[in-house]
C-alpha cells in the first residue's frame, strides 16, 4: 500500500495551544505524539486537507504521523514551544494585593540574608504582591532583555540570530557586547545608550544600560577588591518593578496587545524573536526550581557575586503570571541563598494564585 505523504506542518514559534497540519490524499487519520506517547489520534476525510491539532503546554518535540488506510506512514517532527490558551490574556499592572501571598513574600524576603526586591502578579485577576518594588538593584544579565527589545526592534535580529540565542538562552556576556556594539554603529557605548532610549520609550525611568558587559579575564586574579561599594556603581540599572512591567511588555506584545508592539514590533516577530528566546533560557536554578515540572515560563535571570536575580512570566493553566525576584549584598549573595530565595518566591506564587488568588481592591505597594 502506497504511503501518504509526509504531513506539512505550520506552528508559530510560541502557540497557544494548537498548531495547523495539512495532510494529503491517501492519509486515513494522524497521530500526535509527545514526550513519547501518543496524545491524540484523528481520522481523516478523504483528499487533502488542512486541519487544526490541538497541542499539549509545554516546551519539546511533538510528532505528527499520517497514516494511510494500509497501515502505512509517514511522520514530521517539530519543536514546540506551546503556552495554555489562557495566556492570551493581557493585564496590567499595578494591580491588587492578595494578602497571604503578601505575607509569603514578606517572610522569603525578611530570611534572605540580604536586600531583597519583589514584584508578583496574575496578569488575569490583578492579584499579587511586592516588598521593595521599586529599590534600584544592579540588573546585572537581566537587562540582556532590554538588550534583545532594542536589537529586534531596530531590525538587527536579522544578521545577529546566533548571537541574539547565546545573549539570551545562554547569558554571554560576549554575546551581549556584541550586540551593543552592533547597536551602537561600532561603539557599544552609544548602543548601550540606545537601550536606554528603548526602556524611556517603554516608560521605564529607574532602568538603564550605560556600558557593555566587563568581562572578566578566565584566570585568577590577586584578591584586590573593595569589599563594600554603593550598589549603583554599575553600568546596568532596574527595579523588580521596571523588570516586571519589561516581562509584561513583550508578554501584550506577542498577544497583540500593544507593550513592545508600540514600538514598532509586530506580534509575530515578538513571538519569534522575543517570546520565545525567554522560552528557552536555560537557568533551572531559579524560578523555574519553584514551579511545578512542564511549566512554561518565559525569563531571564542575572547573577554576580553580589546579586541574584530572576524575572519573567510563569504560563500557568489559569493565566499568566508575572514574577521579578531581585537580591544585592554589598558581601556577596551565595548561590544557595539568591536561589534558594527567588525558587520560594516562585513556589509561592503558583501555588497562591494557580486559581487566580485573592484581593479586593488595596492596590500593590513597593
């Protein structure tokens, strides 16, 4: 019996929970498969066709196999990165405070041994809670979002698609040079300064980029250090706040709903070059260690001695769920700690507002 032929499939770099499959003649059903078992099996009327499949949340390969009426088969396999279909939901914030998740907050913040800032939000419901919002903390590789706004918006993804990949998923501080010098016609100073004008043109007056990213020579220096410096002499700027309001912005603007998309990004490139490089950041340390198994979540963390830090938006089944969790100690946050910190921060915020959470009506405060 003669095999149909290989089904052609069409998803967006990040879906919201279907994907479009055309199959052609002699196919008799399809099946669909991920995380190695098959999710779902649908016949198929004769002649080609074009069909909608519905897709799994969650980030990995999905296969789809047309089978013919013999038994015969052919198959596709795609990399999905799929978010719940309540994620086309748009808030904004401030929103209100959910009191027990207020209380949660405050205690993760009170046992960290050092400055800690936090923002939260149902991007649905409103509900939340912050302690020290709106603190200025060293931003550290978070900022390699702004980073990554102001390239895509000035049309640079184009010819920087690797390097665009190792700033983001990777956190290369080279990479992120790379591109601010890009940006910056050869000078990665003034490209630094034009990622600032992008977080203005967002709105974001506590958050700034002033140089390139120092990197560090790999061998082991003399210890010659100040061991106590103010925290604001450092070239990256933000709040969890600003941090949080940055996440929301690409969040509306890969759904359409203006963020980024005001500065000239359209959904589908926000989707595609934004979105879903967030998607695939591979820091598991942090508030992805806080979330249950699966959960997408779109972020970028940042990390030296002195700080630890994570940001970015949790896709939970009931909506999407900002979260910005910020740490300095002039001495030095260990890994454990910062971690260990922003993972009970996470933790707390599924669990309080997996359902929406609580508030009526007194509005958030840093």
């Amino acid at each position: 019996m003669e095999a149909p032929p290989p089904p052609v499939i069409a998803i967006s770099p990040v879906s919201f929970g279907a994907m479009a499959v055309r199959v052609g003649p002699r196919t008799a059903r399809i099946e669909v498969q991920a995380s190695g078992r098959i999710i779902g099996r649908r016949p198929v009327a004769r002649g080609p066709r074009r069909i909608s499949v519905r897709l799994p949340v969650g980030l990995g390969p999905v296969r789809v196999r047309a089978v013919g009426r013999g038994g015969s088969r052919w198959s596709r396999t795609v990399r999905a990165r799929v978010l719940p279909p309540a994620s086309r939901r748009a808030g904004r914030l401030p929103g209100f405070v959910d009191r027990r998740l207020q209380a949660d907050v405050r205690a993760a913040t009170e046992r960290l041994p050092a400055i800690g800032g936090v923002y939260v939000q149902h991007l649905i419901t409103g509900c939340g809670a912050a302690v020290n919002a709106d603190a200025q903390f060293p931003g550290a590789s978070t900022l390699k979002a702004a980073i990554l706004v102001d390239a895509v918006r000035r049309g640079r993804h184009r010819r920087l698609a690797g390097t665009l990949d190792a700033m983001i998923v990777d956190s290369s501080d080279r990479a992120a040079n790379v591109v601010l010098r890009a940006g910056g016609d050869g000078s990665p100073v003034v490209g630094a300064g034009r990622v600032t004008e992008t977080l203005r043109d967002l709105g974001f007056a506590r958050s700034l980029v002033r140089r390139p990213y120092i990197i560090e020579d790999a061998r082991e220096r003399l210890p010659i250090r100040t061991e106590a410096t103010p925290a604001l002499f450092t070239n990256f700027i933000t709040t969890p706040y600003e941090l949080s309001r940055l996440m929301v912005a690409i969040h509306r603007g890969a759904i359409g709903a203006g963020g980024v998309g005001r500065l000239g990004i359209s959904e589908r490139i926000v989707r595609s070059e934004l979105l879903a490089r967030l998607l695939d950041v591979r820091d598991p340390t942090k508030l992805a260690r806080g979330l249950p198994a699966g959960t997408p979540l779109a972020h970028k963390s940042g990390f030296t001695e002195q700080v630890k830090h994570d940001a970015g938006v949790v896709y939970l089944r009931r909506g999407p769920v900002v979260v910005a969790a910020m740490s300095w100690s002039a001495s030095g946050v260990s890994d454990a700690a910062g971690s260990a910190f922003i993972a009970d921060i996470a933790r707390a915020a599924a669990r309080r507002l997996s359902l929406g959470g609580s508030c009526r009506g007194l509005p958030l405060r840093g």
